[in-house]
C-alpha cells in the first residue's frame, strides 16, 4: 500500500535520509524503528509531501500523495501533536480538520469519544492540554476523515499505559479490518507487540527488515535459539548434549541452539518437567536493535562483537 | 478488500468554497483573532469619538468625510498587523504541518487565505461606514454646523475597499516572506514609518529623484483613494507601478517562500 522507492533526503551535505526502500502492505501493521536522528520523522514528513525528497518517491495506493483530491479521506497523518495552535481548544482543531475534509460536524464528537477525550476536555485550549491529551487529539485528528492508510509518527508518545494499550489494540483492529498502518517509534517494545513487520532505521539508512520472528532469528546469528526452563535443568541438559544440542545456562534457564519443538522433544523423551519454554532471546530483539543501529546511537556501540548480517538483515 | 491500490474515484477534491470558509473561520476562532478583529472595530470607534469631541469643542465644521479621514488611520494601521497574523499564524504555531497534509497544493491555501483576507476587508469597509456614519449623525446632534453627506457614492466606497486591501496585502505578503509574526510586524511598521520619510528625504536632495518619485511612492501614490471620488488615469498609472515594487514584489517573493519553505 505505502512504497518507499530510492527515497534520499539531503539537507546542504548532509543526507538525513540515505536512499531507503520499503513497502507497508495492506491489512498490516509496520513499525518503523531508529534511535533519535535516524530520518523517520523526514520520511515520514515526504510521504505526505510536506518535504521535497532529493532522490525517490513514495506513493500510496499507488499514487502520489500530493495526486490524492481530499488527501484526509484516505491517509491519516499524524506528524507531530504539539503542532497545534495554542490558542485553540481541542474541539476546534478538529472541527477545522473536519469542515476542510467536508464531513458532518457530528464526525468530531465520535472522535472526541473514540480517544477518551471528554467533553470538557475538548472545551480546553490546546495551550493547556497534558502531552498525552494532545497526543489523543492528534489521533483524533489522523482517524476523522476515516481513511485506509494512516502514518503516525511516534503515536504513543506521552500516552499512559492504558493509553498505550488502548493504542496498540485501535492500530491491531484497524489492520485486522483491512487497514494499512506505518508508526513510528524509538522503543522497540512499544512497537515490537504491535507490528507484524519492522524496519529499522539508522543513520538515515535501513538496517534490518522482517517480521519479529526473522528479526529474532537474525538477532542469535541466524541460528534458532530457545529459552528453556526445566524443574531440573541440570538433567535436560545432559539429555541434550547427548542429542548433539549445545545449550548454555542463562540464568535460571538454558540457551539452547535448538528449535523449540525439538527442545520440547528432547524433554519428552527423557520424561523431563519444563516449566517454561520459548521461541529465542527475548533481549536479543533489543540487543539486535542497539547493534544495529549501534554507529548511530549517541551513547557509542554496547560491548558486543559484530555479527555476520543474517537473513532478513540487509548490510 | 485485499487491493495495494486506493480507489479515488468516489472523492471529490475539495471545494474551494470549504477552503475559504475554514480560512475565515481560522481568523477568529482564536482569542488573538477575535480580539485582534474587536480591537480594529475598538480602535475606529475610539478614534471618531475623539475626533468628534475636538470638532464640537472647537466647534469647527465636518462632512462625512472628515469622519471617513479619521476611520482610515486606524484602519491601515491594523489592517495589515491582521493580514500579517493571518499568514503567519499558522507557521508560528506550525499548524502548517496539518493544513497542508490536508491540502497539499498549498497554492490553494494561500489563495483561500487572500480571499478571506479580502472578505475582511470588505466587512471592515462597513464597520468603518457604520462607525462613520454614527459619529456624523451625533455631529448633526451635537453641533451648530449642518451635517453633510457626502458619500461619494459607489466609486468612493470602492476607493475606501481598494485601500484597506491593499492595506491587508501589505501585511499577507510581508507575513508570507518573513514567516514569524513579531519579525512581520516590526519590518512592516520600518516600512511604514521609515519609507515615507526616506522618500520626502530623497526627494528634497536629489532633484533627478524628485521626477520619479510618484511612480515609486506607494503611500503617497494611495493619497487619492483617502476619501477621494475621483483617480485620474496618471493617478491610477503610479499606483500600479509604485504598487508593483512594495506589494508586488514582497508578494511574489512571500507566495514563492510558502509554496517552497519545508512545514516543520
Ligand atoms: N531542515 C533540516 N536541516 C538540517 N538537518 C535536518 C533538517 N531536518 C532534519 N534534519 C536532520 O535529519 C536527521 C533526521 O531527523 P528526523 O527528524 O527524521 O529523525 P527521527 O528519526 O525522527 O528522530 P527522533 O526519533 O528523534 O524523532 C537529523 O539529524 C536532523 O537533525
Ligand atoms: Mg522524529
């Protein structure tokens, strides 16, 4: 649904943006990670034409934005929520957005409803909104115009846990309805429960792409990896070695370079009682995300050897 | 319903009636606006009734005119702060980023906002008519002079639109090149205020300049539609070109600017 062709963005010599290409495919949800600085936002902000790109195109639906008549019917954008007057109440904003789009003023009272923001609340000015209202009126603002495609920058920023929950399952219910979804996060845990794909960005370029499986599975050297835990770990890993499986302890648990179904089997066989197994390293997301994305973090590269770039990785 | 194409065949783009009604809208649905506009129609008031009390106390004769004189002071002294704050309202509180992502020809957004400058300054045209009006009937009231009406019928009136017009333009186009309101503002009143004196200045030590100037001097060059019924076509010859240097090149370099500037 959203393609992102050959895309460069460069300020003087400075490239923000580094010829990056990726597609959001319809009825899904794609996360778009990087650590502060690494071009989101100025992806984000030529997907919606607000930018000039240098090199590239990104179209939606197959066309190009600036092409779409009535462009709030089809894309919700939401860039940046403090971008609002301040002298305006929340209501306001919205019934602006509404009247330019051409939708019945009754459409801003569902929104209101749809992001908890109470009729008081709404009556405010946006001057005086906590950062988490101004993110709901923001998101508010993306859904009016009920559109297929929506592109949010950072949208749980602000928001407080139920919020964020709230968002999460409003994003996975929008794609479940056949809706196509590109959010923005440096936070791979916000991000990683909702997104069916990520793309990881860094120093304006694309670092790693896939689904959270293949992106686990890059993260343990292209090697599948369990997390096991057995009532007698000691007993599973004999029975493991003898089937020519390494594992290693890992705290109260063993890492195993193993599929979880043979893991599973091995256990089986030997009548030994798990009481927890999993499908990779649950850090190793994270850990993959700093690596990755380790020359362009501001507080330098975390002490780790460099991988090999495994499958769903691109160099 | 598993397309990667959008289907844009049922929507309509969007009218630009909408845009100029959202725009006007913007214009006073803040506080700022709305006091910005009370204070213009405030201002006028203020200045009639002071010019009302001086000419009963020196008891000195007045038309409606003199009174018309009086509302256009303040008149083209705010006008242009509105048509400034209409412009760069919307960058200052970067709520550029949300118009143009819903209008991404930004042409149209800009021609939406002139016009609902324009339809500003028609409504300013009949508070000041109003206001005038009231102050010569309480002249005709209060003084031993006749009251006179002289209207200058529909071509006077049209005069008095034109110059808070253009007035409005000043501000849009300084407001489009400069893209902040305080730095707007403060190089529209130099302009203003300095320009005029720089010109009479010119004019005095430079005899060569002398022969130019009416075709360069934009405030001098507007003198004829201050209450003026007639513009000759020499008149109407230096208001085009002077206009064309400080309206229309601020302008053009202001429309230019928005169309370009990256929306942060
Ligand atoms: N107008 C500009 N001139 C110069 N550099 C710019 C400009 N706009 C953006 N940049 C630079 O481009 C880079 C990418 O910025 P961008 O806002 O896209 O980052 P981001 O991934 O959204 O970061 P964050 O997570 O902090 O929001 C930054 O280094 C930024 O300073
Ligand atoms: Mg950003």
């Amino acid at each position: 649904m959203i393609h992102v062709e050959g895309l460069t963005r460069k300020y003087g010599s400075f490239t923000a943006v580094d010829d990056i290409s990726f597609e959001c495919r319809q009825g899904t949800v794609t996360g778009f990670l990087g650590p502060n600085g690494a071009g989101k936002t100025t992806t984000m902000r030529v997907m919606v034409g607000l930018t000039p790109a240098t090199h590239g195109q990104v179209t939606i639906g197959g066309h190009h934005y600036r092409e779409i008549p009535n462009p709030g019917r089809h894309v919700g954008v939401l860039l940046d929520a403090s971008a609002q007057h301040a002298g305006r109440t929340g209501r306001e904003v919205l019934l602006l957005s509404s009247r330019t789009m051409g939708l019945p003023d009754s459409r801003v009272e569902e929104m209101l409803e749809r992001v908890s923001l109470e009729p008081a609340e709404a009556k405010r000015t946006v001057r005086n909104y906590s950062l988490g209202m101004r993110q709901r009126l923001g998101i508010a603002n993306a859904l009016l115009g009920d559109p297929q495609v929506l592109i949010l920058d950072e949208p749980a920023n602000g928001l407080d846990p139920a919020g964020i929950r709230w968002m999460r399952d409003l994003l996975k219910g929008y794609a479940a309805q056949g809706g196509t979804v590109l959010l923005s996060s440096h936070l791979l845990h916000e991000v990683e429960q909702v997104a069916d794909e990520m793309v990881v960005i860094g120093r304006g370029r694309i670092v790693a792409r896939g689904t959270r499986a293949q992106l686990l599975r890059s993260a343990s050297g292209g090697l599948a990896t369990t997390l096991v835990t057995a009532v007698d770990n000691e007993q599973l890993h004999r029975a493991l070695t003898v089937k020519g499986i390494e594992a290693t302890a890992a705290g109260a648990s063993l890492r195993v370079s193993a599929e979880p179904i043979d893991v599973g089997r091995v256990a089986a066989e030997g009548s030994i009682v798990l009481t927890d197994l999993r499908a990779g390293n649950e850090d190793g997301l994270e850990e993959l995300f700093l690596q990755l994305t380790a020359d362009s973090q501001r507080e330098g590269a975390p002490q780790q050897p460099a991988q090999p770039m495994p499958e769903g990785v691109n160099p | 319903m598993s397309t990667e194409t959008l289907d844009l065949s049922s929507t309509p783009a969007i009218p630009f009636t909408r845009l100029v009604q959202v725009e006007l809208r913007k214009m006073y649905d803040t506080r700022a606006g709305r006091w910005l506009l009370i204070s213009i129609a405030g201002l006028t008031g203020l200045v009639l009734v002071i010019q009302l009390i001086v000419l009963l106390v020196k008891d000195q004769s007045a038309t409606l005119g003199s009174f018309g004189a009086g509302a256009n002071i303040p008149m083209v002294i705010l006008l242009p702060v509105l048509g400034v704050m209409s412009v760069t309202g919307e960058w200052s509180q970067r709520t550029a980023m949300v118009t143009f992502a819903l209008v991404p020809s930004r042409g149209r957004v800009i021609a939406a906002k002139y016009v609902s400058a324009l339809a500003i300054a028609l409504i300013a045209v009949v508070v000041a008519y109003v206001l005038m009006i009231v102050a010569n009937l309480l002249y005709g009231a209060f003084s031993s002079h006749p009251m006179v009406w002289d209207f200058g019928g529909a071509f006077g009136i049209f005069l008095v639109f034109l110059l808070y017009v253009i007035s409005l333009s000043i501000g849009f186009a300084f407001g489009a090149a400069i893209l902040n309101t305080a730095g707007a503002i403060v190089v529209y009143f130099v302009y203003d205020f300095v320009l005029p004196g720089l010109m009479e200045l010119g004019a005095h030590l430079l005899s060569w300049f002398h022969s130019i100037r009416p075709w360069i001097d934009f405030s001098n060059a507007q003198t004829p539609l201050q209450g003026g019924s007639s513009v000759t076509g020499q008149q109407w010859a230096h208001l085009l070109v002077s206009g064309s240097i400080w309206l229309g090149i601020p302008l053009a370099i202001g429309i230019r600017r928005m169309l370009r500037a990256e929306v942060k």
